[in-house]
C-alpha cells in the first residue's frame, strides 16, 4: 500500500470499522483462545532513515550479503540492493518483461526471487501475478538488469470486482517460498483476517488454492519464514499501531496450527511496517514506507520475543 495518505487511509477504516463487523454466528478468535501469547518487545532501530529513492519500501529480503526492497504502486520495475553497513544503495536490479503494477512482496528458493504483484486495494484486480527471476542470471553489477517469468493467479472464492476502496477481503501484500510452493497471505480489510493461499511457482495461469484463514485484528502487509522453516513471521499494523505475529511448532505448512505470538511495539504508532524478512535465525528486520515519520529498518530478536512469550 502507499503512503499516499494515512488521513484519509485513517478516516476510511473508521468508516468501514463501524460497516463490517464480526461475521454473522462467528467467533473470530474462537479456535485459538488459550494459544496466542501477547508480548511487548521495543526493536532497535538499525536504519533511521530509508533512501528517498526507496521511500515506499514494501517488501524485503535477504540475498548475498544485501537487504533487497522495492517500491510498490507505480514505481520503477526495480529492486534495490541496501548495504546495512554503508546505509545505502549499492546495486539496482532492473526487472525487464516486469511492470510494477503494485508490487508489495519478495521471497525466495534456492534458484529464484518472486516479486508478488498483487496490491488491491480496491478488490478489483483481474491480473493479479507474481514475477520469478532466476539468482544465476543476476549480475553483481552495480546496475543490472535480469529478464523475468510471470505466474498470473486468481482467488476462485473472489466473486465481485466492483471496487470498493480499502475494504475488500482480496488484497495481498505478504508472500513466502517453502518446498517448492508459494504462500500467499491476503490483507483483509472487511474482516481483518489473512487467507493463507498456496500458488505453484511454475509460470502460466492458475488458481491459487485456500488452505487456512486467521483472525489477525488488523491488516498484514509482509511474511517472512525464518532460515530454517520453523517459524513464520507476519508483520502488519492495526490502526497504525505495529505489530508482528509469531507462529511456531506448527505441522509442515500448516503454520496457523502451532503456538502463537503476538508482538507490539506501540512506541512507533504512525510507522508504516510493510517488509519484513531474517537476517539470520534470530535477527528480524522489519521495514517501513515514508509516512508520519521517516521509512526506517527496525530489527528484533527472535530469542528474545520466545524468552517474552514463554515468561507469559
């Protein structure tokens, strides 16, 4: 999402709040009272000032030896390579065959970064796509430029594509890469859930595929999974208040089915936590645009956070 204006963005969440409430004979955090653990955990700020050329930073990943972000809505087919000890850009991929509709997410394999394409903000998207180029064809030049696969998908339960601004269940911001199969994790402005999709990472056209919801209390805008697969991470805000949501010992895929943190920072109400990704197994970094204050890098760790929860 841009930054294009947290009052309005502000005005219309409080006008949508009062339109949507619980749905009808639910109890949203029925299936897992007992589970989640609410901690509050003050990260470090390691970058205080974003570059003005990345100031609508929305995804990250961590990719030899360089922090890896873009912009979203409209900018450039560009991704941005970030010395964490110089503060500064050091590499610029251009994506040739690649249009930054709204780009809002980057994962990883072994062999490619996937650029996910599928900001919708008013649900009406039809073209919805995520982006694969291939790490082997990527030079380590300074300006560089790589040509790009498209995987185009839909949600078969999405039915209307009237739009409705910033209040449909079919916007995306937060994508991870596990064994082969990519995970798409909606930002769900009417019931302030997240659907966990799964979409094959081959190119052409298809269905991404429902596999869980969860109630989140907010609007998630990033998803990163830790170097060794055993936690996921989802960053996002609620009333722009951050937060990040913890999930661990969870079966296989099923990250929604383990034990559960929620993390907040509400020193940095205004920040608008978009990206996020590991650093190693216990250092988080999470990014955010230009907003009220300037895009910044904050990092956590993830040892502390579990040593919080289990002190709950």
């Amino acid at each position: 999402m841009t930054s294009f204006s947290l009052l309005y963005t502000g005005l219309l969440l409080f006008l949508f709040a009062g339109m949507s409430g619980d749905k009808p004979g639910e109890a949203p955090e029925a299936d897992i009272i007992g589970r989640i653990k609410t901690v509050h955990v003050v990260p470090q700020v390691l970058m205080d000032s974003l570059p003005v050329e990345i100031s609508e930073s929305s995804g990250m990943l961590w990719w030899d030896g360089l922090i890896w972000t873009l912009n979203d809505s409209g900018g450039e087919p560009v991704l941005y390579g970030i010395n964490l000890q110089k503060k500064k850009i050091v590499r610029r991929i251009r994506v040739e065959k690649a249009y930054n509709h709204d780009w809002e997410s980057l994962a990883q394999d072994n062999r490619f970064i996937y650029i996910g394409d599928f900001g919708n903000n008013g649900g009406w998207r039809k073209d919805l796509c995520v982006y694969k180029i291939p790490k082997d064809k990527i030079s380590r030049d300074p300006v560089a430029k790589v040509t790009a696969e498209k995987i185009s998908f839909y949600y078969p339960e999405q039915k209307s594509f009237i739009s409705i601004p910033l209040s449909t269940r079919w916007d995306g911001e937060a994508m991870i890469c596990l064994r082969d199969t990519l995970y798409l994790f909606t930002k769900d402005w009417k019931w302030e859930e997240t659907q966990l999709y799964a979409l094959s990472p081959d190119s052409g056209s298809r269905p991404a595929r429902l596999i869980d919801t969860f109630y989140v209390r907010g609007l998630v805008t990033g998803a990163a999974l830790s170097p060794d697969t055993k936690t996921l991470v989802l960053s996002g805000y609620e009333s722009f208040y951050p937060y990040l949501w913890i999930f661990y010992n969870y079966p296989g895929s099923h990250f929604f089915k383990g034990d559960v943190v929620r993390v907040r920072y509400p020193e940095y109400h205004l920040a608008q936590t978009e990206g996020v990704t590991f650093l190693n197994q216990d250092t988080l970094l999470v990014s955010a645009e230009y907003s009220k204050i300037p895009g910044r890098i904050y990092a956590f760790s993830l040892k502390k956070i579990l040593a919080e929860a289990k002190g709950k």
